[in-house]
C-alpha cells in the first residue's frame, strides 16, 4: 500500500491543531499507561497499523508490560487489567463504535465509578483525538514505521 499524500506537508495547520488537542490529553492528568491503552485500543478496533506501531513502541518505552498489550484486544477475558481501566476501555469501544449506539447507561455508570466528570470528559477526548489520528493515518493509506520489526518477512 502507497501513502496517498503526506498530510502533515499538505496540512500543517490542520496537523498542529491536531496536536495542540494531543498535548492537551497527554497532559491533563490522566495516567499516561491508561492513556496508552485506550489509544492502543481504538487503534486496534479502527484497523490502524500506524498509530498501533506507534501507541506499542510508546507503552513499551513508558514501561508497560508487553503481555498486556498481547492481550488487549481480549482485556474482558483477563485479569490483568485494573477496574479504572476496564471502565476506560469499555468507554473506549462505546465511543469508538458510536455507530452502535455509543455508551449506554450501564458503560456510563461504570465509568463515572472510576473517573470524576472532567476525568471522563478528558478521556472522552482522548478517545475522540485518537479516533481522529486513526482517520487521517487510514484515509492516507500511512504505513507503520516497524522501528522494532526483526521478523523474517519483508516489510
């Protein structure tokens, strides 16, 4: 697959916008390892390869354990994550499949559990920010980096 065009080059002004809302989520006081698990998550269910290279090698370098990213697409058959992140993930998914009719009462309920009003409006957010990022890196056909990659295929 080609990149079909470089929107960061075609598109600074978009892209820094994009990334003042970015700095913003990384800063606003959610967990930086809750953080990597909800952008590892959308990215998974949105099919990004981009941004799922990148959210790997950057839960990894911030020392998140790697089983735990193997294992994230099945988080509910797991006992490795805490209930403040099962409540992040499972708003993650509501969110990210809005189609399906977004988060319901119960997703909410759980999720106000775990998180104070503007916790949960900060990581409403950060899902958005993620979903968009997935958007621009999927429309845009972007490979992903494979810093890391030591398979024996040919990326």
């Amino acid at each position: 697959m080609n990149t079909r065009l470089n929107y960061k080059k075609h598109g600074p002004d978009a892209v820094k916008a994009m990334w003042d809302v970015s700095l913003f989520v990384r800063q606003c006081g959610l967990e930086s390892r809750l953080l990597h698990l909800v952008f590892l998550r959308a990215s998974q269910i949105n099919g990004c390869a981009f941004c799922i290279d990148i959210h790997v090698e950057e839960a990894i370098a911030d020392g998140e354990n790697p089983t735990r990213l193997h294992l994230l697409s099945v988080w509910r058959e797991t006992p490795l994550f805490s209930d403040r992140e099962q409540a992040a993930l499972e708003w993650t998914e509501a969110v990210t499949r809005i189609t399906e009719g977004g988060p319901s009462d119960a997703v909410y309920e759980r999720a106000m559990k775990h998180f104070t009003e503007e916790e949960l409006v900060n990581l409403n957010l950060a899902v958005v920010t993620i979903n968009g990022w997935n958007r621009f890196s999927i429309a845009f056909h972007v490979p992903p980096a494979l810093k890391s990659f030591s398979g024996h295929a040919n990326p």
